[in-house]
C-alpha cells in the first residue's frame, strides 16, 4: 500500500475541510479525482504531499512515511506536483533549467549545488518534453503550455513514485493537451502512480482504474471506476442531473 489514510480530518480557520476521510491506494494504481469547487481536493492532496497534518485521532501513512512518529520532510521528494498553485509561485525570473533542477530539492527557486550529472539529467527530460530550446529563457517569457511542460520536468526529475495532477490541463490547446495525455500513459507505464484532479470529465483517460468523489470535504464514494463513475452514482454525488457515456474506452461526464 502506498497510501494509507484513516479518519483523516482537517481544519482551517475553525472550518472542517476534510472530514473523516479513509482512502487506501495500492502501488499500480490511476485515480481520478473528482469534486466541485472548495470540496477539498488540494487540501486533501497538500496533505498527501506531507505539507499539512491530519488533525490529532487521524492516522496518515505515505509511501510508508507515517505522519507523526517520523520527519516526513522528506516525503515531498518522492511525490511529483503539478498544479497551477505551484507554477503560480515559481520565480518569475528563474529559467527552465534552474526550475526542473529545484526539483531534485521539492523547493521553489535554486539554492542547493548541482552537479553536472543533475544539469545533464535535467537536460534529458527537457529532451523528452520538447522544451530543450526553452532552456535558457525566463519562465515569465512562456507560455501556458510552455510553463506546463517545464513544471512537468520539475516534477520528473526526482523519480518520482506517485505524480499528482491537480487541474493541470487548465489554459492548454487541445494539441498540448493530447501531448500531455500521452505523456501521462507514458508515465503510468513506467510504473509511476497518477493521481488526476479534473472538472474536465472528457479526461477520464483509458487508464484510470479508480475513481476518488470528494463532496464538502467527505469521501462520496471511491473505489474501481467503472463502479463509481456511473450515473446513479454521479447524480447522486452533483445532486443533480447528468449524461455519462463511453466512448474509445473513454468516460464523458456532462450536465444535462
Ligand atoms: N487557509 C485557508 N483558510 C480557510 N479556508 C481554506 C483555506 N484553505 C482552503 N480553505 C477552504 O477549504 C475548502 C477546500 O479547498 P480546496 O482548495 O481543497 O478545494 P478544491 O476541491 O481543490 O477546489 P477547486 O476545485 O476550486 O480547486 C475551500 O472551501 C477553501 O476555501
Ligand atoms: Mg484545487
């Protein structure tokens, strides 16, 4: 198990933001995760990424860092982010280079040494993303999908175990995004754990095996994807009125 989390609550400014949630994930396995607005998604994810902690009575248990009885600063090294909370916070000044080899450190900006092993291993996977040319430029100068694919590299550089995308899909054209689901079944090949944080229900990726549903901060449902996203269950869980069909082994979720 890679993921355990029992009676997990969290709580901010006296509002209960994550309420009782249970969820365990096994090593090989693809969740989406699916929740409206301020249901609890990143925070549930923040706390996954070993930035916050349960409140006392919850017991959390990552890639076997156990919140509580050992320093998990260490975990966020073993977790790939991609979200547009973390590209908002890059240094605007910092060049694609600097920012996937800040990686190799989970920080914001460059302050660690790096060795000329670090800088070519940066340098392969601007390769592999097609963003080698970008390589000297200010991250300011970029583009959305541009920025994306460094934040991407950022992410990628630590060999990751587990690689969160949270909304990460969000301002790129719809040639960026097939990359990006490419790249993401690429991924998962390789052994990696995805989770995907979506409102864009045509992105239910052929190899999602699981589904998570966050509703106000509970868990609505989880468990295999075929049981969870199907209609009975999403009325339920919008609390409202939606169509689900399949098509190419792909699941879209519409409003009615
Ligand atoms: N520092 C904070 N103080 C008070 N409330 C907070 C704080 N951080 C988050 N919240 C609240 O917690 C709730 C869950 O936020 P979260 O960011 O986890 O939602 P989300 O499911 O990721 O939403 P979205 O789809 O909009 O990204 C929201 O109502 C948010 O306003
Ligand atoms: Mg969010």
């Amino acid at each position: 198990m890679i993921i355990d989390l029992q009676n997990v609550s969290y709580r901010k400014n006296g509002k209960l933001i994550l309420d009782s949630v249970n969820w365990q994930v096994e090593a090989g396995e693809h969740w989406i995760i699916l929740g409206l607005n301020g249901s609890g998604k990143t925070t549930l994810l923040n706390m996954i990424n070993g930035y916050i902690f349960p409140l006392y009575g919850g017991y959390a248990n990552v890639l076997g860092y156990q919140f509580g009885n050992c320093p998990i600063a260490d975990l966020r090294k073993h977790i790939g982010w991609i979200s547009n909370a973390l590209t908002e916070n890059i240094p605007v000044n910092d060049t694609p280079l600097e920012i996937i080899l800040s990686g190799k450190f989970a920080s914001l900006g460059l302050w660690e040494k790096v060795g000329d092993e670090d800088i070519a291993k940066a340098e392969a996977i601007m390769e592999k993303l097609g963003i080698m040319k970008l390589r000297d430029r200010t991250f300011s100068s970029l583009s959305q999908g541009e920025k994306q694919k460094v934040v991407i590299g950022r992410a990628l550089i630590s060999d990751p175990e587990i690689i969160i995308f949270d909304e990460a899909c969000n301002g790129l054209d719809i040639f960026a995004k097939k990359d990006l689901y490419q790249l993401i079944e690429k991924l998962a090949e390789d052994k990696k754990s995805i989770f995907f944080v979506t409102h864009n229900t045509d992105e239910i990726l052929p190899m999602f095996n699981k589904a998570l549903l966050i509703k106000e901060g509970k868990i609505h449902s989880k468990g295999d994807l075929k049981d969870v996203i199907q209609l009975e269950n999403l009325q339920d869980f919008y609390g409202s009125e939606v169509d689900v069909f399949e098509r190419n082994d792909r699941f879209f979720i519409h409003a009615k």
